[in-house]
C-alpha cells in the first residue's frame, strides 16, 4: 500500500490545477529554470550571507536563521502548488503525528526532528513536480560554479575572506560554538578550518597546508558532502554520458580536496566500486547498507580496544557501544532530544524513534525510478547516507546540503506536474 501511495498516486489525478504559473513567455528572469537555480543557490549558500550580515552590518541569531530556511521552503511553494502528492502529505502528517505523542510522552516539544523531516519531504515534492533531471543538473552545475568559485577565493586570499566572512564569530552568535580564546586570536575560520599540528591534512599536505576550504557552506565538513553529493550525480549516469561523468567527477574531486573531506574520500571509493560491481537491479542491494552499517558499528561497539580514541576507529567503536547500551525509550524516540555528538545513526534513532525512520527508509525503496541512471543514483545517495551516519550526527539534515539532495531525488523520477505556460509554449505532453 505505501508503494501505491508513492508511485502510483504521486502522478495521477490527484494535483491542484496548474493556473499559478511561473511565468510568461516573455519574463525570462520567472522562468521554471530561474525559480529553480534561485532555491537551489538559496539553500547552500544562506549561511554565508547571513555571515557576512553578522560581521559587517547587524548580529545574527539562531532565529534568523530558522526564519532564513522558512523563507527558502516558502520559496518552494509555487513548485509543490502544482500538484498534491498524496504520499508525501501522508508520511508528514504521520511523522508529526508520532513526534507529537513522542513530545508528550518525553515532555519535550521535538521541533529539530519535525524540521529534519520537513526538508526531505518539502524538496523531494519540489523535485518531483519539477520532473526534469535535466534543469535539476544545470542548477546543480551553477551551484557547483559559486562554491569553486568561492572556495578558491578562500583559500588564495583567507584575510580578504574572513574580513568579509567571521565565521567563527558567526558561530558563536548563532550559539552553534562557544568562544575559545587561543582559537579567535588565531583564526576566524570554523574550529575544523584548520588541521591540527599532528594531524595535517590527507591530501596534498604538502602543496595546500592545514587549511580546509569550507566555501559559501563556512565548514569544510558540509562542502566534503556536497563533493559526495556531486560524485553520486556524476557516477550515476551512463557510459554513453562519459564526458558528464567525468565533469561532475572532476569537480567534486576539486571539492574535496580543497576541503581535505576524509569522508568524501572513502565515500566516492565505495561508490565507484558500486559502480563497477552493481549492474542493473543489483543495484537495489544497496537497500540493506544501513543496516550493515549498523551492525558493523555494533560489532565495534563490542571491543573496549581503542574506544576511547580520538580517532576515525575510536569514534566508530563508541558509536557502537551507545548504541548497544539503548534502552526501548530512546529506541523509540521517547526521551526526548538527546545529544549524542558524531553518532548518527543514535540521533536518528531518538529524536525520530525506529518507526519513523524505518518509513521514512522503505517509502525512499518503494518509489518506482524511472531508469537506471535514477536506480543508481538512489543508490549513491543511500550509500552516502547510510555512510555519514556512522560519523556525523546533524550532517545528513543540515539545510545547505539536504535540500539539494532532496530535490535531485525528486527530478529523478522524470514525472514532471502540469505547468500550463510551459507546456502550451513547448507543446511537450505531461504524464500527470
């Protein structure tokens, strides 16, 4: 029934009329592409804007930037008017219905994990009724062209930049950071700006240094995702698209080193394993990787050896044995938000409850994919999902980079909804 509600449903007759167009013909700047490029920069690039806001003009609160994000997701509406997806509309008032019952149960209200859910669902429905993959990879090329573009204009002038751009102090407004005081005398990059003597920089150490370019995102870790997010887009295409493949391949290897993304290093690997490997169907085996995951962390979470260390193995093994030490009410999402640091898959679990996530995980499954290039990109982007949640706690929900995942996902599936202007101008026939 759930795949019903998410293929057979989204598509049908079940959509608002389309009489809230974007544009005219002679309006350019209000085409579908415009609305599209303009959300898809919004979203990565927020952030930096209102770091710039903080340092030259007026602080800048946490509440500024909840309103930021609901003006973007505003922003989206003219997309999701276009046609009711009766799925989507159900997982959300269903996920708010057992965040509610989670909050009265904890005493707690769970307004993080209602908006963690609310990204996903919001641009997946933009995505969708956009339908067009197409458009989708153009705006994701313009995006990629502000963040080089950006990241290079860090990394070769970093004074001019945190002239511009304090980005520590714009943590520290926005309450994310508190001020260490060796650490502002030092540098106004983020905390993980710069690698630490010791520990230096995986690639090219020698030609870039110890800092880690963090771009229009103000922190290395979310342009290490994007660089994955991109890898995914480009490894998913066909042989056939082999120059596209090595475009988006070759920038997000340029991301990711300006970044020094450890992450996206062994992400990009496994998934061009996938690649090669994975053929047709097969890959849907991907479905299982975050349960793999999780039973690889519980098994570490076993071995005292090395738990403690401030290491990529000691962080995982630590992760595991949170995990195993879960009680039924954190399993369920039934004690409140709680802190668990860089253990992801411990912050989905109880902020959202295993239900939810299990619904949430299934309903992604149970979409239909048109092609094999959007079955492979599923894939990917679960690999890079089920991958980050091992190391990160917050990253697979933060704003600048969920959206564009989302979205992508949504144009995947290739089903356009009505738009009247563009069809009457192009005369292209809309599967609705």
């Amino acid at each position: 029934m759930l795949g019903t509600l998410f293929q057979n449903r989204l598509g049908t007759s079940n959509h608002l009329p389309a009489n809230g167009r974007l544009m005219r013909n002679n309006e350019s700047f209000f085409t579908e592409q415009g609305t599209v490029i303009g959300i898809i920069i919004a979203s990565i690039s927020y952030q930096a804007i209102l770091c710039m806001l903080n340092t030259q003009t007026h602080m800048v609160s946490r509440a500024i930037v909840g309103l930021s994000e609901g003006l973007i997701v505003l922003a989206c509406l003219p997309l999701l008017a276009r046609r009711m997806l009766p799925g989507v509309l159900i997982l959300l008032l269903l996920s708010a219905a057992l965040l509610t019952i989670s909050s009265i149960i904890s005493g707690e209200l769970m307004l993080k994990a209602f908006r963690d859910l609310l990204i996903p669902l919001c641009f997946f429905w933009a995505g969708y009724n956009v339908g067009r993959a197409d458009l989708a990879e153009r705006a994701l090329k313009v995006a990629i062209a502000v963040i080089i573009s950006f990241g290079l204009f860090e990394f070769f002038f970093v004074d001019k930049f945190t002239n511009l751009f304090d980005i520590f102090g714009y943590y520290v407004s926005t309450g994310s950071l508190v001020p260490i005081t060796d650490y502002v005398r030092d540098s106004k990059l983020q905390m993980n700006g710069i690698r630490p003597e010791g520990i230096g920089r995986t690639l090219f150490p020698g030609l870039l240094g110890s800092h880690r370019v963090s771009s229009v995102f103000l922190e290395p870790i979310s342009m290490g995702n994007f660089a994955t997010m991109c890898a995914a887009w480009g490894l998913s295409k066909d042989t056939k698209q082999i120059r596209q493949m090595l475009w988006f391949l070759g920038a997000a290897f340029v991301m990711m080193v300006l970044s020094d993304s450890r992450f996206a290093l062994m992400s990009v690997s496994l998934m061009i394993l996938a690649r090669l490997t994975l053929k047709g169907t097969t890959v849907n085996l991907v479905v299982l990787a975050p349960f793999v995951a999780t039973i690889m962390l519980l098994i570490m979470g076993m071995d005292a050896t090395g738990r403690g260390a401030d290491s990529f193995g000691g962080r995982l093994s630590f992760s595991g044995f949170t995990l195993l030490h879960f009680d039924l009410p954190l399993l369920f999402g039934l004690s409140g938000m709680q802190n668990f640091g860089d253990q992801g898959y411990a912050y989905v679990l109880s902020s959202f409850g295993l239900p939810v996530a299990l619904l949430f995980w299934f309903s992604l499954w149970l979409v239909k994919m048109p092609d094999d290039q959007s079955l492979r990109f599923r894939a990917f982007i679960s690999i890079y999902l089920s991958l980050i949640l091992c190391i990160s706690g917050n990253s697979a929900f933060a704003f600048k980079t969920s959206a564009v995942v989302w979205f992508l996902i949504g144009s995947c599936l290739k089903n356009p909804a009505p738009n009247g202007q563009r069809n009457i101008s192009s005369g292209e026939q809309k599967n609705a």
